[in-house]
C-alpha cells in the first residue's frame, strides 16, 4: 500500500465565504475533470445546478460523460465557495474511492486555509470520513447530517465564529 498525496491545490477564493471539504479524491482513473468531484457518477455538480440554476445539467459538457471544469470554476468564484480536502494524504486499503477504505496519514491544516479566506463564515463537509477528521481536529460537535453546530477557532490570535455543515458523500 502506497501513500498519495492530494492531487490538486486547494482552490480558495479571495472572496469565499463557504468552505467545502471532502475527504480525498477518488483515483484518476475515475475523474472526468481535474477538479473536485471528478467523478462523473457523483450527483454534487447536478445538484449545485439543481439548486442554483434549476438546471441539473448546468455544469455538464454537451453530449460528454464529463462535466465543465470552466464553468464549475467560474461559478464558485462568483458564489465564494471555496474546496479542498479533510486530508492532504491517504493510503487506500482497497483499490476503490470508498471513504471507508482510505487511511488518513496527514491531516489538512484547515486553520492554514482558512488564513487564506478571511471571509469565511462556515464549512461544509461532504461525508463521514471528512466530518469525523474535522470535528476531531477541531474538537467540535458533529452535526446532524443536513444540520450544523457551531464553534470557534483561533486564527493568528483572532477568534473566528463558524457553522459547520455536515451533507452526505
């Protein structure tokens, strides 16, 4: 078993006020973008066009089974969301995507991030492996799935007040 590390930088916008994290991307034999949530059989880019556009095809190429890396990036600029990931390194147990089977050996520094977004107001983890290495970082109570909690974290001797949401993977 091998140790990867991450395969994109953290994509953080000056202006974001959301910060969205998963656990660790799935293998690139499963991408259909180089970008977060490359896999084309996951439904978070349909829903982000269901929700804000009415159009679950918005971030979809025309005819492709791949879904538009431009049109994601120019939307969660102008939206001030901002990705990454729980862990920056992970050994995968089985040779699959599954949360489940992914071994976090180093941990994002999620204060580090958040340095970069002065604006951020909350956090959304997508999943239960990236919410369980969250709230264990920052020793905070686990949201309902679909809810958040609250919680302060020290940010170069500034307290910062955040929600965290926790949504399914």
């Amino acid at each position: 078993m091998t140790t990867e590390s991450h395969p994109f930088k953290p994509f953080l916008p000056r202006n974001a006020k959301l910060l969205m994290l998963g656990s660790f991307p799935p293998q690139p034999k499963r991408w259909s973008i180089v970008f977060y949530y490359p896999n084309f059989g996951n439904d978070m880019w349909r829903i982000m066009g269901l929700l804000f556009f009415n159009d679950k095809n918005r971030f979809i190429l025309s005819g492709q089974k791949k879904f538009d890396k431009e049109r994601i990036v120019d939307f969660c600029e102008k939206a001030g969301i901002a990705m990454y990931d729980t862990a920056c390194e992970v050994i995968r147990l089985k040779d699959n995507a599954s949360d489940k089977f992914l071994e976090v050996t180093k941990a994002t520094d999620v204060e580090a991030l958040l340095r970069k977004i002065p604006e951020c107001k909350a956090i959304v983890t997508t999943g239960q492996k990236a919410t369980d290495v969250l709230t264990g970082h920052f020793r905070c109570v686990e949201p309902p799935m679909g809810g958040f909690s609250e919680f302060d974290v020290l940010i170069d001797g500034t307290a910062r007040h955040l929600r965290l949401y926790r949504m399914p993977s």
